[in-house]
C-alpha cells in the first residue's frame, strides 16, 4: 500500500484538529480560569440554600425504573403525533389497521406491566 499526499492530508488535520478542539481549549481553560479556592465554592449548589448532608446521596432503583418506563411510553406517544398527521392524508384501511396494532401491543404492555406490579409504589426505598 503506497502513501500519497492526500493519505498524510487526512492524517494532518485529523491531528490538527485534535489538537485544536480537545487540547488548546482544555490547557487554556487550565491556565486562564480564576483560581479560588474558597470552601463555598466546593459545596453543591442547591438553588441558594445551604445543603444538609451529602451531594452523593443515593437513590433507590425504583426512581430510575420509573424514569426508564416513563421515557419507554413517552417515545410510543411521540410516534403516535406523526402518525396521526399523516392518518388524515391516508387513503386506505391498511394505515389505520397499522395504527390499531401499534396501539394495541401499547396497551397490552401497560397491562402487563400493571399485573407484574411494576407500578405499585414501595413502602419502603432503601438507598
């Protein structure tokens, strides 16, 4: 395999623009950046009000569960708004068999996740 000019090119400003947009603004930011040292600076920021406790607290699973099944029925209710503006340009059953399905299978998920107790709230969340 033969190197040519337009193989070290590539290679040139490939490095270049690591350089450029990875190290230059990093040792900067290192160098230009106000250096105070004071403790209130280091304490987590909790909307003004002085913090009780630790910034690392941990959370139960069940909050980050929740959140992963609301984001999983929020992206198939997104998919229905495209869906339902373009039902009223379709000129068949087929479309609206589709959409059926599609809302079907929705429910039938909610269904099932509610007889598995998935949204039964704990009584107690341990951290």
């Amino acid at each position: 395999m033969s190197v040519s000019w337009l193989h070290i090119a590539i290679i040139y400003f490939f490095v270049l623009g690591i350089v450029f947009f990875a190290v230059v603004p990093f040792l900067l930011s290192h160098l230009l950046a106000p250096k105070a040292r004071a403790e209130k600076l280091r304490m987590p920021y909790e909307c003004g009000m002085i913090p009780h406790g630790s910034a690392w607290v941990k959370f139960g699973i069940n909050y980050y569960f929740y959140a992963l099944i609301f984001l999983a029925f929020d992206v198939d209710v997104l998919f229905l708004f495209p869906v339902a503006t373009h039902y009223v340009e379709a000129p068949d059953l087929v479309s609206f068999i589709k959409l059926l399905i599609f809302i079907v299978i929705l429910f039938a998920s909610v269904i099932y996740f509610w007889k598995k107790g998935v949204f039964t709230w704990p009584k107690k969340i341990k951290p």
